[in-house]
C-alpha cells in the first residue's frame, strides 16, 4: 500500500525526518525489501551495480550501532561555513534552528529507532582524482535517494545522516562490513513517519541557484 501522491508531491515532500519518527512501530522487513529493489532500479556507472544496503534491525546490533551514532556525532567535523552560507541557511528566520532541534532529538532518541539503513558502495575512493569520486557516489547517492522516496511513498521517513563518517572503520567492524573494499556512505534512520502530512521545504529562491549558459558571478 503507497501513499496517494503524485510524483511532484513525492519529490518535493520526502523531507529530513527526525522528530516525527514513530518509535515504538517496527517496520516490515518486506516494506525495506520492496524499497531496496526500487532503489537498486538508479543509475549506475558503467553498468557497475557496486551499491550495498545494510539493514539493522537486530536489538542488540542496533544498540552498538545507535553507540557509535552518538559517538560520531560528537567528533563530526565538516567543510567550515562560508558567510554565503550562511545567509543561505538563515534566508527563512527559525529553518536552521529547527534543524538542529530535531537532530538534537533524533540523538536523544536514536536507540529508539526501529531500524538503520547503512548503504555502502564497493571500491574505496580516499584521496582518489575528482572523476573517480565522481563516479563512485554518483553510483550509490541516487540509489539511495531512490529508496528514501519508495520510503516516503510507503509512510516511512528516513533522514540522510553522515554520522558515520568519522567513525566509519569502527561500524564497518561492528556490520562485519569488509572497510578496505566498501565505502559506508550513509546513515540512514528509518521508522514510519507520524503522521503522512509533510510539506515542501521553504527553499533560497530559484534565481540565486539557477544559471543560464554560464555561472552567473553577483551569487
């Protein structure tokens, strides 16, 4: 059973889930199979079909994942802002405040989740030319957008989280994930959704993103 939504309306409101995640629901392990198969339907370079999706449902297994979530979190350290962007961030006064509400909830919360979706890609590109990482996540980063919509159509919100990044080597340890073959990608919080009634985010306008025949410099 899918949600009555037209494709525009699936595109534009498959949000960031992280407070309206139901907790105490388990989520079929048929639903996360139909969305891996839907998933796996994404454009992949060279034909290569190199993506990985693990999925943690197990209590026990869940708990150390959900360990090293918070762990992570507290040692993540990404590309530092620039003061573009942040007018970008703040363009709609109370948007970023509320985005850091509901990470601060989804960490309290995170050992709650009924399940982790882990998708991995084979081939390591650490210190790799531009085209080779190029490759390489344009193989798995829309098969993975491609699940979270087939999520989002079947009432189940999941938020894109690269809390694993820095200790990336630890959970593929825990996952038995082979680290010097595949890459974790993500981390991926997967519940049902409370509620089915999201609504398009509040976005900078189309002129500030969209450039015609050449980069326009005044952005």
């Amino acid at each position: 059973m899918t949600l009555d939504l037209t494709p525009d309306e699936l595109l534009s409101t498959t949000r960031a889930v992280r407070k309206r995640l139901d907790l105490d629901r388990p989520v079929p392990r048929s639903l996360i199979e139909e969305c891996v198969d839907l998933a796996v339907q994404a454009p992949t370079g060279r034909n290569r079909q190199r993506w990985h999706f693990i999925v943690v449902t197990d209590p026990a297994r869940r708990q150390a994942v959900a360990d090293i979530f918070l762990r992570a979190l507290s040692l993540a350290d990404g590309q530092p802002l620039t003061e573009r962007d942040v007018r970008r961030m703040n363009h709609h006064p109370g948007s970023t405040e509320r985005v850091f509400d509901g990470l601060r909830h989804l960490a309290a919360n995170i050992h709650r989740v009924p399940a982790f979706v882990i998708p991995g890609v084979e081939g390591r590109t650490d210190a790799a030319p531009v085209a080779v990482q190029a490759g390489a996540w344009g193989s798995i980063l829309p098969a993975v957008w491609s699940f979270m919509l087939a999520a989002r159509a079947r009432g189940l919100g999941t938020v894109w989280t690269t809390a694993q990044g820095p200790l990336e080597r630890e959970l593929a340890q825990v996952l038995d994930v082979p680290y010097d073959d595949v890459m974790l990608a993500a981390f991926i919080p997967l519940a049902f959704t409370i509620g089915t009634d999201f609504k398009p985010a509040r976005r900078i306008p189309r002129e500030q993103v969209l450039h015609w025949d050449q980069w326009k410099r005044s952005h």
